[in-house]
C-alpha cells in the first residue's frame, strides 16, 4: 500500500510539474507577444512623429524662402550634393 502511495505521488508531482512548466511557456509567451507588440506600436508613432517634424520643418523653410524672396533678398548659397 505505501508503494502505490509513494508512485502515486511521485506521478501527481511529475504532472503537476509538467502543467506547471507548459502554463508559464503559455504565460511567457503572450508576454513576448505583447511586448512585441508595443514595441511596434511605439515604433510607428515615432516614426510617424518624425513625419511629422519634418514636414513642419519643410513647410517652414518654405516660408522663410517666400519671405526672403519677396523682399528682395536672394537664398542662401546650397551645400554641395553629396
């Protein structure tokens, strides 16, 4: 009677160890998944940030042109083209 005791349990700890271990494979998982995701999320708002600045930054340059350019003034000189 003790052996099938001492097999039982030992096969209840050797299950409930393999639960164990596949739910936090599960958990860990998801929680790559949802860093992933973020990380994405995160990405494409700062990209579209970027757009953003610099386009006002264009749009900017484009009116000091205008400005300069109506008062007679001529542009400044370009850098060299790389």
């Amino acid at each position: 009677m003790d052996l099938i005791l001492i097999l039982g349990l030992v096969l209840a700890a050797l299950v409930g160890g393999a639960v164990g271990f596949f739910a936090r494979q599960r958990v860990v998982s998801k929680q790559a998944e949802l860093a992933e995701a973020t990380a994405e999320r995160i990405e494409a708002e700062a990209t579209a940030r970027k757009n953003e600045i610099l386009l006002e930054a264009n749009n900017e340059a484009l009116k000091l042109r205008k400005r300069g350019r109506g008062r007679g003034a001529r542009a400044p000189p370009r850098a060299p083209a790389e």
